[in-house]
C-alpha cells in the first residue's frame, strides 16, 4: 500500500473539510445579514438577497464582507457611509425606504 499518496489525499480532503466549514458560516453570516435587510427594509426575502448582491457589485466589496458589515451595523448601529449609500440607493430601486439610523433627509 503506497503512503504517499495516502497522505496527498488525507491532506486533501482536509482541505475540502476546511473549505466546506467555511462556507457553511459564511452562508449564515449571509442568510443573517438578508434577515436584517427584510427586517429593515421591509421587502422580501428574495429582495433582500438582490439588494445585499447588489451593495456588492457596487461597492466592489465580497458579498460576505459586506454582509459582515451589516450584522455589525446591527450590533453597534455603525456602518461605513460607503455600504450605508449603497444599501439605502439598493433598498430604493426595490422600494421607498431609508435605513435607520441614517441622517434625514433633505
């Protein structure tokens, strides 16, 4: 029975149970951060998805660092203005809204 390729596969398929460890919190940090957008926002779950999507591709940040920003936005009610514009310009083209917390407007 050859080792080496026993312990290239072993390594291997550590790697894939690394990977698929973090998909899984990365898929809730995710699905978090779509229930705070229908929660706020006040749309549906499938917009919600559409509007984190989108505050990504324009703000050209991961879609799960930007959901990470607004679980922490949840907790401690600070967001970079960068995200807070985005998601509020998002949240508008699905429906009226603006995001608590966030300055009048004018």
């Amino acid at each position: 029975m050859p080792t080496d390729g026993g312990s290239e596969r072993i390594f291997e398929l550590q790697e894939e149970v690394q990977q698929l460890k973090e998909a899984v919190v990365s898929h809730a940090v995710v699905d978090q951060a779509i229930g705070m957008i229908v929660a706020l926002g006040r749309v549906s779950p499938d917009q919600g998805w559409a509007v984190l999507k989108d505050v990504s591709q324009h703000t050209n940040i991961k879609l799960r660092s930007v959901a990470e920003l607004i679980l922490v936005w949840g907790r401690t009610g600070a967001m970079p203005r960068e995200i807070r514009t985005a998601l509020e310009d998002a949240l508008d083209r699905v429906g009226p809204t603006q995001v608590p917390g966030a300055p009048p407007e004018r």
